[in-house]
C-alpha cells in the first residue's frame, strides 16, 4: 500500500481530517440567498489545511443541481476566468442564450467583447456579466467563485469591484477567499474593497486532538501497521493539531517504520520531522515578523510553558499598551493564543523549538 500521507502544500492529502461541522455550515449559508456568508473569507496560517477545506466545500455545493462552481486563479485575467468559466460550465441550452448576447462572441476557446471603444474594459466585463447572470437567475443557477491564495492585486480588485456590483443587484452570485491572515487583512483594509469589512471570517481551528488520534490509528492500521498506544499517544501530542504537521509525521512514521510502531519509533523520527516542519512551514511563517515580533516572540521561548504579558513587560521594556498591538497581530495571525487571562502560548507545535533555534533580532 502506498503512503497515504501527503505533506505537500496546497493539494487535497488522501487522509484528510474533514471539518465537517464547518463544511456543513458554510453550504447550508451558501445556499441561503440573504446570507452574510454569501461572500466569505477563509483564514488561517500556511498549513493549516485551507485548500482542503475549500475543495470540501465545493464537492458538497457541486452537489447541487444548480450550483456552478469555479476555481478561479488568483493571478492572471480574473474577470476574463470567471467569464469563461461560466460559459463552460453551463448547459448547452444556455451556452445557446449567452451566444445571442448582443455585441459579445463566446467560445469554449475564447471571448470576444465588441462594445464601443469608448467604454472601459471594466464596464463591458460588468455589463456581460450581469446579461448571463440574469439569464442564469431566470433558470435558478447561482455561480459560487472560490479562489485560493489571494493576495491584494489590479486584477483581483478589478474582479471584487464588479462582483459587489453583482451583488448589489441581487445576481446569483457567491464568492469563497482563502489566504493567509497578513493576506486577507491587507485585502479587508483596501480603500478599495472596503465592503469585505463586513464579510465575515471563517477561521480554522487546530485540529481536535481525539478526531487526530483516531485518524492516525485508522490509517496506519488499514495499512497493516500497528501503533501501540504510547505511540499514538506521543504522535497525536507530536502533531499539535496542525494539519500539515499531521500530514508529514504521519508520512515519516510510514516511511521509516514496519509492521509495529513503537514511542521510540516516534522518538526516531522527531529530529527529522522538526527539522522539515521548521523549513518547510515555520520559515515562511516567520518571515513576515517584524522586529518586534521577533522579540516577543524570543521572548516567550525563553519559558517553558504560557507566558505572561507582565514578564513580556519586564523583558522587552515596553509598555504593556504597547506590546498589546503585537500581541494583536501574533494572535491575528495564529502564530500565538491566549491560554488564560493575562497569558499567551504558541499554538504550532515546536515553534518554541524553532523560535530558539532559528530566530535572531536583526
């Protein structure tokens, strides 16, 4: 049997530990014409299973006879993509209705807008739009859009500039935007964009630790491998609930064990394991700190377990009002968590490890 972990970033791993209580949710308000969700935004740090949730959703709105789905790149022509892909995807019947649009030539290869001249690129794509959307509203079809990895852009302004208009006018439409905090928080704060304020955040939790365990058990056993139970124990602690540190100790225990699975068989693994979980993910994630970042989050390495806001004080001679913008944007962005009143943890597993290893205050 082959591997069924996949620690690769953004594909759809074999195993994945579904959300099924959020997925479920998210579609129920998607099919809900005066849903706050019509518009959402997917939130959370680099590996923390974005794409799969996505791809979740999507599968179980496909499921619906009157859904169109899609996945648009987030670079490139974005308003030229959701066209195309809506003629795509459309029955032969309306594919017939969009081709007797006035002034427009649609293909499967291709789209020819003939509007006068004068008028702005921007304008046709809004005016072709809202003639096939009315067209699909007529039939009951809504089109839900999901792109992945956003990044604030020309294209994807230009794009959520006339999807508001869309919606403003009650057209059947949905968008789904996943990305990381910095991301989307630079998206929602845009002069241009600012109705994504009100768009609500759909953001994704650490994995439960007894859903983590199970799965581990499942998939090793169904690949004839036997864990014992100090070893399911030392892998489900070891992963965090991380989605991708899921997925990649679960990789390296299958590649580098046989039949029975031992703790010191975690043991092994652990030196290799943290030192592809720091280069892979926790680089990325770091280099977005600020200098202050950084010391907070030195900082808090230097203990064992939560850190208290008034050692922060006394260690970086800051003020405390001070310090509580970056415990905002280290929580934000899901670096850190408040473990009880007045102290903060890291929520990724061995980031305390990385943060000693690898961090310096330039």
């Amino acid at each position: 049997m082959n591997n069924p972990f996949n620690p690769s970033f953004g594909k759809v791993p074999p195993i994945y530990i579904d959300r099924s209580q959020q997925i479920d949710e998210l579609v129920i308000e998607l099919k809900n014409p005066d849903s706050p969700y019509q518009t959402s935004l997917i939130y959370g740090q680099r590996g923390c299973g974005k794409t799969s949730f996505m791809s979740a959703v999507c599968q179980e709105v496909e499921k619906e006879n009157n859904f169109i789905v899609l996945n648009i790149p987030s670079s490139g022509n974005i308003l030229l993509s959701y066209v195309q892909g809506i003629y795509n995807k459309t029955e032969k019947n309306i594919k017939k209705a969009f081709d007797s649009l006035d002034e427009v030539s649609l293909s499967l290869f291709g789209i020819q807008i003939e509007y006068n001249k004068k008028e702005r690129e921007q304008i046709n794509y809004q005016l072709l739009l809202e003639k096939m959307l009315q067209n699909l509203d007529e039939k009951n079809i809504t089109v839900l859009a999901v792109i992945d990895e956003v990044k604030a852009s020309s294209e994807l302004r230009n794009f959520i500039s006339i999807y508001q208009i869309l919606l403003q006018q009650n057209l059947p439409v949905r968008l789904l935007l996943a990305g990381l905090p910095q991301n989307i928080s630079e998206l929602q704060n845009d002069n241009q964009l600012t109705f994504l304020l009100r768009a609500p955040r759909i953001t994704l939790e650490a994995l439960d630790s007894s859903t983590v365990r199970f799965n581990y058990k499942k998939a090793f056993e169904n690949g004839g491998k036997i864990p014992d139970e100090k070893a399911l124990d030392r892998m489900t602690k070891a992963c965090g609930g991380y989605a991708y540190a899921f997925q990649l100790l679960g990789w390296l225990i299958w590649k580098n064990t046989e039949k029975f699975i031992s703790e010191k068989d975690i043991d092994l693994i652990l030196d290799e394991y943290k030192m592809l979980l720091f280069r892979n993910a926790y680089i990325k994630i770091s280099e977005s700190f600020s200098q202050m970042d950084r010391l907070f989050v030195i900082c808090m390495a230097k203990n064992k377990g939560p850190t208290s806001m008034k050692s922060l004080v006394e260690q970086t001679g800051k003020t405390n009002a001070y310090l509580s913008n970056y415990r905002a944007r280290l929580l934000d962005s899901q670096v850190i968590k408040q473990t009880s009143y007045g102290y903060v943890g890291f929520v990724l597993p061995f980031f305390r490890d990385f943060v000693r290893e690898r961090i310096d205050i330039e």
